[in-house]
C-alpha cells in the first residue's frame, strides 16, 4: 500500500511553512506515527531539519531540475516504510520558473506529481475575514492542485480566530488549527538561510518546543485524515553518474552543502563514499579516483582553511579529478577574501580569486553544457542545477570555463566557472543531469 502524503505549502516565503513542518514532523513522530519528510526545490537547509525532526533521511525534490521519473523514484526512496509523506514546500505555492507548469520547480507541480493535497499555512497577522478570500483564491487558481485544508498562523486572540476560522470553514476549507504569534520558536538564520541543523545549539530542544507548541494548536489526527495515497509511478534515484568509484567527499562545517540524493545514487551505483575533514587538517584520502568540495561556509572559516597544511598540501598532490561547487570553488582558488577584508591564501589550483567582502546575492536555477571531459561528465553533457551565494569573482584568470550556463529564463548561455587540467569548479550546484 502507498503511503500517504500532503505538502506543506503558503502563499509566500516567511509565513512560516519550515516552523509548522518541523513541529508537525516532530509532533507526529513522538505520536508513533512512521512520518517521512522531502523539501521542494534546491534547498539544502531545510531537508536537514527534516532529517532531524523525523530520525531518517529527507530528500530535496525539484521538477525544474528532475524528469518525473527521478522526482517519482526519490519521492518513493524517501517515503519507504513510512506512513506519510509531508512535503515542504519552497516559495508561494505556485512560484516558479516560466514555461511548462508541470516543470517549472514551483511546489505546485510537485503536489500534482505526486497527489500531494495542500495544508495552506496563512499568515493572518493584519487581517480576519480577509484570510478566506486569499485561501477561496488559491482553490479556484488552479483546480488540478487540491486544497485540503488550513492552518492559520500568527493569531492574535480568541476573537481573531473566531473571525477567521468562521470564514474560512463557510468556504468549505478546513481549518486544521490556529498557531499564535510566538517568537521563542525561531530558528536563528545567517546570510544563506537557517543556520544549519548541525550548527544548531540545542536542535533537539527546539524541536521538542516545535513539536509541543504545534501539538497544543494543532488538529493532528484531523490533519492526517486529510493525506491522500501517492499517485506517482516507479521511478529511480540515479541523478548524476558516480564520479569514481571511490569518492573522496569534504564534509565538515565549511563543506556541507551536498544533496542527499546524490549520495543515494552514487552508492546505489556501487560507489564508496570516504569524508575527509579539511578543518581538522585531513587530506583527501589519495587512493581515491575523485575528490569532491562541496558548497558551505569556508568564508566563515577562511583563516583555519588556510593554515590546514596537510589539506591543502593534499589536495594538491591528488593526482585524480577534483571537482569544488561553491563554497569548494572559492577554496580552490588563488585567494578568498573574508567579511572583514583580510585576504587568505587558499589552494591555487585554479585561477580564480573570491571575496566575501564585496556580496552581492546571485540566486537562480542554471542549465549548463560542460566544455571538456571532467569529474561530472563528457564534454557536452547537460546538467541542471543552481546557483546561491553572496561571495563574489574577484579576479577570475585564465583558465578556461568549466561549462557554458543560462538560466531559467531564457537568458544566453555564459561561461561560468574554472577549468584547468583535473581541476574544476564552479558556483553552480548540480542537481541533476538531463537524460537524452
């Protein structure tokens, strides 16, 4: 028997989607329930909030970035054994990338995808009747995405409920609960988002405090009752082929920003996965056949980065493919210049120098090309994923492009990032590679 699934979903970022799931997560857990989570979208941070909520893996699933067959494959991967599914959505309910509706990454074509029926989480602060309207607005926009019921958050007082729950139900919409304003609950974020899970003082503490303040306002048992079975057929879970078959992956607090779903296929593949921790001065094992950086926080790390000289002396003498995205990329480079100014010596393997310093936010999904045979692929294979960052090129040399990306837009193909010998990188985030 399938098990059964709802998305978590609003009307826009901040109304909070990631505080009702986690607590739902938590809450429905310690009730017995075997409850799965998975994130919309390239949201790193989220899905391992879920991890930590749930006790099992949680898995980002995008329909810009993945053909139906691979987001139906992990949704089944992470729903194994359990008994619902809850989806957290990215964004406003139907946000996404112009073009196909069923691919455009918005949260609304995974709920079709899946039959996924929607909690819509409403932030009522600064309105009562008015809540209804945007929520009768939201079942007749589009009919193929159902709208089970609603969760009202930010309430102010008795009467405040009483006027927004009545209009709510005389639309024919339940409401599964009313969650008051509480501002104890908050996750601390920094300039990416949440701070991540495994950065978090007390995550436990704070889940249990999610879990009992979403409880306490909260129709569980009404809210489950609601899940429908998940519609969507076989699939399967390879998104990007193994780059070797030993991997040598940088995981510690400056290198974390790897998607669990990539881990999933490359071991499904029969690949051997071996972390190594730059910030502990560890070296990528050199019997590996490739080295991986992932994305993170090395600019909040720079100057222990740059004094690990057993790491950095080993990733120079690797002499098999080493790939860095994002935060890898910067250490990769020449120099990498912190929020305060000071400039840091990083590994030299590529040309490129990177600043913290001057930011400027560059967020959006990329399609890009790659330009030569690498750890990633053939030379003109196609790979879809995303960029997310506020450090920015300082100097970007001349070692030649690790591929030619644009954007969901439309936009021109552009060079983008570095290539030079074994070594590549970029700011761009693989998530998936398109299938011919």
């Amino acid at each position: 028997m399938n098990p059964r699934g709802l998305l978590i979903a609003a009307p826009r970022s901040g109304s909070g989607k990631t505080t009702v799931a986690l607590g739902l997560l938590r809450a429905l857990r310690e009730k017995g329930v075997r409850v799965a989570a998975v994130k919309n979208g390239p949201d790193y941070i989220d899905s391992a909030f879920h991890s930590a909520a749930t006790g099992r893996p949680s898995i980002n699933l995008d329909t810009w970035a993945m053909d139906q067959t691979l987001v139906a494959g992990l949704a089944a991967t992470a729903a194994e054994n359990a008994e619902l599914l809850i989806a957290e959505a990215s964004m406003g309910l139907f946000d996404g990338a112009p073009g196909d509706a069923d691919r455009n990454g918005s949260s609304a074509a995974l709920a079709r995808q899946l039959g996924l029926p929607v909690v819509l989480v409403l932030d009522v602060s600064g309105q009562a009747q008015t809540a209804a309207a945007l929520a009768k607005g939201f079942v007749a926009y589009d009919p193929s995405v159902k709208i089970a019921g609603v969760i009202l958050n930010k309430v102010g007082s008795e009467r405040h409920i009483r006027l927004t729950k009545t209009a709510t139900e005389e639309i024919g919409l339940p409401v599964f609960g009313a969650l008051p304003r509480e501002t104890k609950i908050a996750l601390p974020e920094r300039h990416l988002g949440l701070v991540q899970a495994a950065d978090t003082e007390k995550l436990e503490a704070r889940l249990d405090a999610l879990a009992s303040f979403v409880a306490a306002h909260v129709d569980l048992d009404f809210l489950r009752e609601r899940a429908l079975p998940l519609t969507a057929a076989p699939g399967r879970t390879d998104a990007l082929d193994p780059p070797g078959q030993t991997i040598a992956l940088a995981r510690d607090a400056a290198f974390s920003f790897i998607y669990p779903h990539l881990l999933l296929g490359w071991r499904r593949a029969g690949a051997e996965i071996v972390f190594f921790s730059p910030l502990e001065d560890e070296a990528p094992p050199p019997h590996a056949d490739a080295c991986w950086l992932p994305g993170g926080y090395p600019e909040l790390h720079a100057g222990r980065l740059a004094n690990a000289k057993n790491f950095l002396d080993g990733l120079r003498n690797f002499t098999k493919p080493v790939h860095g995205e994002c935060g890898g990329y910067m250490v990769l480079g020449q120099t990498l210049i912190d929020a305060e100014g000071v400039r840091h010596q990083m590994a030299g393997l590529l040309s490129v120098s990177t600043s913290f310093a001057r930011r400027k936010m560059t967020l959006g999904y990329r399609r890009a090309t790659l330009s030569e045979n690498c750890a990633l692929g053939p030379r003109g294979k196609i790979l879809r994923g995303h960029e997310f960052h506020y450090a920015t090129v300082e100097s970007q040399g001349d070692d030649q492009a690790f591929a030619l990306a644009g954007d969901a837009y439309g936009g021109e193909a552009k060079p983008v990032g570095s290539r030079r010998g074994r070594v590549t990188g970029a700011f761009f985030h693989v998530i998936a590679a398109e299938r011919a």
